[in-house]
C-alpha cells in the first residue's frame, strides 16, 4: 500500500518519496494502472471539494 501511496503522490503531486522501511516493496508494472486511477480520483475530488 506504501509504494502506492508513493506512486500517487509522485503522480499528482511531482513528490519522490524514499523508502520508511527497508523490507517494503516497491510498484510491480502490475500496479500503475491503480495508481493511476487512485491519483486521477484524487484530483477530482481536489477538483470538486477544494
């Protein structure tokens, strides 16, 4: 879940973020479509709310 959250600030937010703990993995190619869809509704959310 780390490494998502990572990916969705690196998208939305232009953040890179390093690693809290050692063991934890990072985004498998797998993932980015998820985090893509995490970040897009995010920013709408920003979008509609803020």
């Amino acid at each position: 879940m780390y490494a998502v959250i990572k990916g969705v600030l690196k998208i939305n937010e232009g953040l890179e973020l390093g690693s809290v703990r050692k063991p934890l993995t990072g985004l498998q190619e797998g993932d980015w479509p998820k985090v893509e869809i995490a970040a897009k509704h995010i920013k709408e959310a920003i979008a509609k709310y803020c």
